[in-house]
C-alpha cells in the first residue's frame, strides 16, 4: 500500500463517516501571527475550536502538509540523523467540533488502523492521561484492548492545551511495538526511552475543559475532537520498513539523489545522511516557495534559506558541483502532484526559484568552506569556534548559524552562539535606535472592542461618492470620545460610507464629513476589519457628536484617477503573464491617484525589450476599450472559471470578480473604471528589485502619463541643445562624445604612469632601513589609485627586499597601498600594516600578506599616516 493509497483510505474512511473532507491549508498560517508555519493539522481549525468561527460542517477529516523548523517546533538540526525527523511532513487528521467524543474518536482510530490499514491488534499499545478513567475504560471493555497494554501517563505527555488559557484536555496516544530488533537494548518500555520500539502512531486529543487565568478548569459546554497522525510514519509501518526514509513517499526521492550522484544509498553512512538530508529539504522547499515563501534573511525566507542552504551544502559533500535541488524536486512534484496539484500549476516558478537561489549560494559556498576549514585547523577536539567567525560566514558567504553548527560538529567543535548573536545584535543596533514602536497592536483592540459593541459600517462607494449617515463612534489619540471640536485629529465610523477603506493595494478615500453645524477633512480611510470602516481626518470647524447624521462626500477626481490606476493594474498582470510566462504572482500592490506599483514573482530584471513589450501590451488593451463588468460570484466557481486569486489570501463564500473581456479576471473588492478606454495612456516608469525573484513596476495612467512623456521630450530637447544637435543625431553625437572620453582618459594614464616611473627613481632615495628591514614610505603626488599600484610594482622589482608604502589623494579621498616582498611576506603582513594606517584616514582596508590597499575620507592626515609606518614596521618585525 503506497503512501498516496493510505492519503486516499484515511479521507474516504472519514468521509463515509460523515466527514467533510477539507483541503489543506497553505504552510502560511492565516490571521495567526503566533504561529511561524502551518505544523498540525487543527491550525486552520482554530477559531472553530475557540468559537470565533462557525462553519458548514462539525467532522471534518484532512491531509496538512505541515513544516516544523524554526520557533517552538524545530527539528532541522537533527534531519538526516534519525530515521523519523522531517522538516516537512504530512498530518492526517479527524475534527468534531461539538459533535461525536471520546467513544466515536477511540472507534474510528481502531477502525482504521485494524480494518483499511491492517495493523496486527496483538501489536497494538494505548496510552491514557493518569486521571482519564473514561478513556481508560472505553479502551479495555469496548475496543478490548488488554489493562496491561494500556498505560497511563503524566500530563507532560498526555494532556493538551491550545496555551495558557482556552480549550484543552487529555490525549490518548496509539503506538505499535514493533518488536526487539527496534530496541534499544536497554529496558524498554513506553515513556522509559526514545527508541522505535514502542512507536507512537496517532494521537487523540480529547478537547472537554477551558482552562482560566487562574489555571482552575471548567468543562466544556461542546467538547471537541483533534487528531493527528503523520503520513510518512504510518507508511512506513504499513510497508514494513524501519525507517520513514525507507517508506516509498521519500525512497523515491532518494533513488532519484541516488541516480544524480552515481552513488547508492546504504554504502556510506556519511552519504545516507546527506541522501536523507536532500530527499526531505526538497519537499520543504518545494511546498513552502509553491505557497508563497520565497528565501530571504527574515521571517520565514530565512528559514527557507536555511532549509535550501543546509540541502545544498549536501549535495555539495555527495559531490554535485552544479544546482541539482531543482532537479531533485521535480522528482518531488511527480511523487506528490496527485494530493498536491499546486505544485504541477507552479513547477516553472518553484524550479526558478531555486535555481535562483543555489546559483547565489553556489558562488560563495567554496569561499566560505575555505574560511571556516583554515578556522577549524587551528582548533582542536573540544574547542570553541568564535562567535565572529560563525557572524563573518554568516554576512559575507551566506552561511546560516545552524549550517556553521553542522559543519563544526562533526569535527568535534562548539559554538559560540552568544558572541555569534553579539556580533548581530551590533549590525542591528542602528535601526534599533530609531525604532519607537508602532503601537499597532493598541489600535487594533481598540477596533475589535467596537466590533465587539456592534458597531459595523456598511460600504455603499462602488455605486455612490456620496452618501448620509450616523456616527457610530469618535475616536481621538485611539481613545472613544462623545464629541471632537475643530482643531481635533480624529478618527470617525459612521454607519454608511462612500469612502473605500485602504485595502487590496487600494489607498483610502480622501474627502469630507459634514453635518449642519461641523465640518470634518477626511485625509485617509482604512479598514482595519472587514465590516469597519474608519476616516482619519482633521475638525475643520464647529462640534462633530457621536450620534450626528452627516453627508459624507467622496474626493471625486481622486477616485477616478485611483480607478483608472487600479484596472490598469489588472491589465499589467494581465500583460506581464502574457509575456513572461505563468510564474508571475502578484506580490504585493499600491494603487493611489497618483500612480500605481506592482510586485510580482520573477527572476531577472526586465529587458527593455521586455518592457517595451509589456507596455504595447497594456496599451493595446486600453485602445480596445473593453467594458469592466463586474459581479459577485462563488468563490469556488470564480477560480474554476479563471479568475485570479491574490496568492495567499483568505476569501469569504462569495467574491467580486472584474472581468475585462477574456484578457483579464481577477478576484478584487477595489474600485474601478467603467471601461479600459478610460484609461488612456499606459506608461512604465521603472523596473526594479525588491527582494530575490520579487520585481517591482511603477507605472502612470492617463493625463500623468502624457506629462511624464512630454517631460521626457524637454530632457531630449535639452540634451539635444547641449550638443549642439538636433533628437535624431543625439546618440550619435553622444558616442563620439564617450569615445573622445575615453581616448583622454587613456592619454592621462599614460602621463600618470609616466609620471610614476620618473618619480620611482626619486624615490628610491628615501629608502631607510627598520630594524634590520627597508621601508620605503611615501606620498605620491598627481597620481590616480590606479596608477599608485603600477609604481608599487616597479618600486618592489628595484627594491629587492622591503616594504614599500605610498600614499595618494584622489577626488577627495586619502588611498593607502602596501607592498610586501615575497621573502618578507611570512613574518610582515601588509593587510595588518594598511589596516592600522587606514584608520588614521578614517578608513578601513585589508588584503593578502604581500599586498593590501586601503581608502579613507579624510586625506589631511595622510602625511601623517606615512610616517607612522615606520612605527608599525618596527613593532611587527621585532614580534616576528
């Protein structure tokens, strides 16, 4: 039995048990910022669980696929070591949500794994909470389990809470022992070791008490169940086989390293653990960049760094020297697209993404390696390896913390992780020093407290700009107040509005509030909530009262030319798909009347004839004028019928679509135009990047379009009459122009270099000798840095033997170049000397032993500078 047989039996046995069959969530939990990835399989049930949200079903069966690396749960260090750590896995799980309990939960588990999975019963162990006498029971006299293959255990391991209040209650594990070739040799037994014997196989959590502030527990008016059951562990018992990397949903990927490398698993230990290592970093890395993490230095991209990163240097150890962890999870996508299509849909995206990113990585790899092996040299067993190196692999190759810890513990070394978080503590301090703190989670509970009061605003903007109302609440410094007078900044919710709220990208309304004795500016508008709607503005004069009707009056022309900009944001996406290829997501947006910015998934920067190509595109479907039609559909028929989602976002039953033709049709609450005519002109301001394999396009529309061009026009008139030329001649005129430059600049080089060899004879004459070793110091006049390095060389051929160390000024700058002799170079390092006198000119600078080159910006000290190299000379000759 497959393990994508034993994904099919779990859910079809659950769902003929009334069971809904509920897809999984992405890795990126939804509206929990307490939890870094999706790790079990209750997370998209949680405010069902906490009663925040009501669904159409109470069973409910899934497959999760879930990460486990970085926060709480983090099992990335030992990946590759055991036969059951997994940074990605998948949890199969069965919910009530007030319905069936303890009986209907124990049943079903023994159902299963007894009838569709065929596990031996005699095998079989439970484990009960100490005090759950109820579960004890129901275990023995219904299922028929033995007393003495029941065990009861402590709440450490047998009792669950969601925190340190709600929902919470006892669990009842399944394990299966798996004989005395599991053992560990010692006197085994549930909870007395770690080993695989005794493996523990599904957990029920049996959710019957909230637990208060003061710990006391009161039952639960509708207990609830929660379970969970690795995929790949339960596959590898089914398949007889000892370890889950041993189970087909990893072996296959295994066989496909093992193809890759030429080398077979189970040869070398060091290489099944690299083997193991790839085959599951590669499923980790293929789900979380096909929901939306793409590797950065923060959150979660660099966790997902560290996932690709640690994969890498592995493959590297099984001696690939090219990317191949795209290749790798291509074999991951054919053993998994079946439960997981996502991953077929976005196999171009997530392959360039890795490419991407082991490219990158590749480049720096072997330097850094290089580094940390000349460290780990001067250390032997049982040393600490500093914390400001593990810092230096870290910022300059690349290397996460943990993969430095990997490398340093097979070679028997600690870490110095305090010195390592020192070091990054000092490269943050500055940003820290600015950094005030937003107050954002203040202002949100004061918004969900009026929520709470039920105070709600409904939006009447798509039809209207201006409508009446009632104010609901006055807010002044995030504080509820009865009544704001001119002068006051406040913020204001009223029970109806034109005014769209800041939301999808969109920027809020601006306009004003009026009643018949005040006057209020409205500035901006936002939606902290979907059913709220709040106006930040300015009193302009008399009293506004919590209870006032006003007329609300939208900025009119500022809608429009947001609307203009915000459908032309839909023909851009449109357009850049087009051209570029299905990989581009949209990563982000903001659409004001002024202009437009969208983000969006790739993995170069645009060519300008890209560009060009976008911009015809988005103009050809302006000219055609198609009308915006607009409707409100289910969420399931929007997608089926091509609508695009924003990737990522949670939608509601049903959603607005706007739709252009067959060109474009997207999920969308914003604002728009009623034609694409409307729009006019379409026009590119620049490209750029904003993170790896994220792009970024601003663009104008319309009237600002026209102006950006006619400005673009004056530049080439102006240009033009510089060079005395007309728009036509002007790039043939300016080449002539670089290329007189350039003949200049080869002229003046030539004088410099002349100049330096004139000099070098000179300057031979100030050679003086330092105990027992020649110093020529000098400062170089009307010279370039360049040309200070030709003389170096020509001073250290006719030296023979010595230091040499000049000086030059350049475009405001102090240079420093220090030349070494190769006899001289073990015991007189030029990168020491040029980093001392460095600091003299308010620089820093570094290099090799025989040569070393520095800058500073603060040349009035340079002479001085000169002469304290005799100083450090004589300091390092007599050390030597």
């Amino acid at each position: 039995m497959t393990g994508n047989e034993i994904r099919q039996r779990f859910l079809k046995f659950f769902e003929e048990r009334g069971h809904a069959v509920v897809k999984s969530s992405q890795l990126i939990p939804h509206n929990d910022p307490t939890l870094l990835f999706t790790n079990a399989g209750m997370n998209q049930f949680k405010d069902v669980f906490l009663g925040n949200e009501k669904r159409e079903y109470i069973r409910a069966a899934t497959a999760q696929k879930c990460v486990r690396a970085g926060g709480k749960h983090n099992d990335l260090e030992n990946v590759g070591h055991t036969a059951r750590h997994h940074t990605f896995f998948e949890m199969l799980g069965n919910f009530s949500f007030g319905d069936y309990f303890k009986s209907d939960a124990i049943r079903f588990a023994w159902d299963l794994l007894t009838g569709e999975l065929g596990l031996p019963k005699e095998k079989l162990w439970v484990t009960v909470f100490r005090d759950d006498d109820e579960a004890h029971q129901l275990w023995k006299e219904m299922i028929g389990v033995p007393e003495d293959r029941i065990v009861r255990m402590g709440e450490k391991d047998n009792f669950w809470s969601m925190g340190d209040t709600g929902p919470c209650g006892p669990c009842s594990e399944i394990l299966i022992d798996q004989g005395e070739s599991m053992s560990c040799g010692k006197s085994c037994g549930i909870g007395k070791c770690d080993c695989d014997r005794y493996l523990e196989l599904w957990n029920l959590v049996f959710m019957q008490y909230n637990r208060a502030t003061d710990g006391a527990m009161t039952p639960l008016p509708k207990p609830s169940i929660d379970t969970g059951m690795g995929l790949e562990r339960i596959s590898a018992v089914v398949q007889g086989v000892k370890s889950n990397y041993d189970g087909d949903l990893l072996r296959g990927i295994i066989a496909e390293i093992e193809k890759l490398s030429g080398k077979s698993y189970g040869a070398d230990s060091r290489d099944d653990v690299s083997m193991r290592v790839m085959a599951d970093h590669s499923r980790a890395t293929a789900f979380l960049i096909a929901d939306g993490v793409l590797p950065s230095n923060e959150g979660r991209g660099y966790v997902l760094r560290r996932i690709m990163r640690r994969a890498m240097r592995h493959a590297r150890m099984l001696g690939f020297r090219e990317p191949v962890l795209h290749r790798v999870i291509g074999r991951v996508t054919e053993i998994m697209k079946e439960a997981y299509p996502e991953l077929a849909e976005r196999r171009a995206y997530v392959a360039k993404v890795v490419v991407n990113e082991e490219e990158r990585f590749l480049q720096t790899l072997d330097h850094g390696l290089q580094l940390l092996n000349e460290e780990i040299a001067k250390l032997k067993k049982g040393d600490v390896l500093g914390g400001e190196v593990a810092f230096r692999l870290y910022d300059t190759f690349g290397f996460p913390l943990d993969l430095t810890e990997d490398i340093i513990a097979a070679e028997g070394l600690a870490l110095d992780e305090a010195g390592f978080h020192k070091c990054m503590e000092a490269q943050r301090e500055k940003a820290r020093e600015h950094w005030k703190g937003s107050g954002e989670e203040a202002v949100e509970a004061i918004y969900k407290h009026l929520l709470q009061q039920g105070i709600q605003s409904r939006f009447s903007g798509y039809r209207n700009t201006c409508d009446a109302g009632e104010i609901l609440a006055l807010l002044k410094d995030g504080v509820p107040v009865e009544e704001a007078k001119a002068g006051d900044k406040v913020e204001i919710i009223t029970s109806c509005t034109p005014f769209y709220g800041e939301s999808g990208g969109q920027m809020g309304d601006r306009g004003e509030i009026t009643s018949p004795s005040a006057a209020a500016i409205v500035t901006d508008t936002r939606k902290p909530d979907p059913l709220l709607t709040v106006h930040q503005g300015k009193i302009e004069s008399g009293v506004l009262k919590k209870g006032d009707s006003v007329a609300l009056t939208v900025d009119e022309e500022a809608r429009r030319a947001t609307a203009l900009n915000h459908t032309a944001t839909h023909l851009l996406q449109a357009a850049l798909v087009r051209i570029l290829g299905d990989h581009v997501k949209q990563a982000g947006s903001l659409v004001t009347p002024e202009r437009l910015r969208f983000d969006f998934t790739h993995f170069s920067p645009l060519s300008h004839d890209e560009i060009v190509a976008v911009e015809r595109e988005v103009n050809a479907r302006i000219r055609a004028n198609y009308p915006v039609e607009v409707a409100e559909m289910e969420t399931d028929r929007a997608i089926e019928a091509g609508a695009t989602a924003l990737f990522g976002e949670k939608y509601g039953d049903a959603v607005r679509v706007v739709k252009m033709a067959d060109f474009s049709m997207e999920l969308c609450g914003g604002t728009h135009t009623d034609s694409s005519g409307n729009i006019g002109f379409f026009k590119i301001m620049q490209e750029t990047g904003i993170a790896a394999g994220v792009r970024r396009i601003e663009a104008v529309t319309g009237p600002k379009a026209v102006e950006v061009m006619q400005q673009q026009e004056d530049l080439l008139d102006a240009a033009a009459g510089l060079l005395k030329s007309d728009r036509q001649q002007l790039t043939t005129r300016l080449h002539k122009l670089l290329e007189r430059q350039k003949d200049l600049e080869r002229q003046i080089e030539k004088l410099q270099e002349k100049l330096a060899a004139d000099q070098a004879g000179d300057l031979l004459g100030q050679i003086r000798t330092v105990a027992g070793v020649k110093l020529l110091a000098a400062r170089i006049r009307g010279v370039e840095a360049k040309a200070l390095r030709e003389l170096a060389d020509r001073l250290r051929d006719r030296i023979g033997s010595g230091v040499i160390v000049l000086g030059c000024e350049s475009d405001g700058k102090a240079n420093l170049l220090v030349s070494v002799t190769k006899d001289l170079a073990g015991k007189i390092h030029a990168g020491n000397i040029v980093r001392e006198l460095a600091a003299r000119v308010g620089g820093k600078g570094g290099g090799r032993p025989d040569f070393a080159q520095a800058g500073g910006n603060r040349p009035e000290h340079l002479d001085a500078a000169l002469n304290e190299a005799e100083t450090f000379l004589a300091a390092m000759a007599e050390s030597a």
